[in-house]
C-alpha cells in the first residue's frame, strides 16, 4: 500500500499575506482560496512540482494558533532554488553543506520554518 503525503496545516496569523508570500512572493500555485463566511476560510497553496500541498486559513482548527511548522521539501539545486527566493525578494540562508545534502533555508511571515534540500549524490 503507498501512503502519500497530501496537505500539511500551518498556522497562520493574517491569512490575507500569507496568500500574497506564498502565491505572489515565492510564486507558488494558490489552488484554493474559499471563504465560506466569515468564521471559515481555507487556502491550499502547492509548490511547483509537489505533490503535497500546505493549507491554512481561518477556522480550520488544524493547528493551534501560532503552532510553528517545519517543513523540508527536496529540490533539484540548491543554488537554484536559494537564486529563486532571492530573486523573488525572499530573504532565504546561503547554501548550507552537510554530508547528507545541501539546504537553504527561509521562514515565512509568521515563523514556519522551510528546509530545502538538495540530496546528496549516491553511489
């Protein structure tokens, strides 16, 4: 049986510029913004490429109010990937070397912290 990773909840404080960091800012595919009313919005935000989506919004429950998230999401270059934020005004880490891979790393407005991953070449 596969067991697929599909929506990862993050708390949020202004749903509002989370929209505009992840949609516009780091230019993620917003797939989903439905207010229903008032007490209950839900965006899901994707990451080009991904398969697992993240989701926040108003009245989800999903997380409690100022939960931090980490999250870490493989990416073909690391350099590339630290050259996209920062061309896109994210302030983001230079790139980090480790024997397990290579990282750059970047929070969004309310904290939740991205590890991205460049894998190390195996033999």
């Amino acid at each position: 049986m596969d067991w697929k990773i599909e929506l990862i909840p993050l708390a949020v404080a202004d749903v509002d510029r989370s929209v505009e960091f992840y949609g516009t800012t780091v230019g993620w595919n917003v797939d989903f913004d439905q207010t229903v009313h008032e007490a209950l919005r839900f965006v899901q935000v994707t990451p080009p490429g991904s398969a697992c989506s993240i989701c926040f919004g108003i009245g989800l429950e999903m997380l409690p109010q100022g939960q931090k998230q980490m999250i870490q999401v493989v990416v073909g270059s690391a350099e590339e990937a630290r050259d996209h934020l920062r061309g896109r005004g994210v302030e983001c880490s230079d790139v980090d070397e480790q024997p397990w891979g290579r990282f750059v790393r970047f929070e969004d407005p309310d904290g939740n912290r991205w590890a991205l991953q460049q894998l190390p070449h195996r033999s």
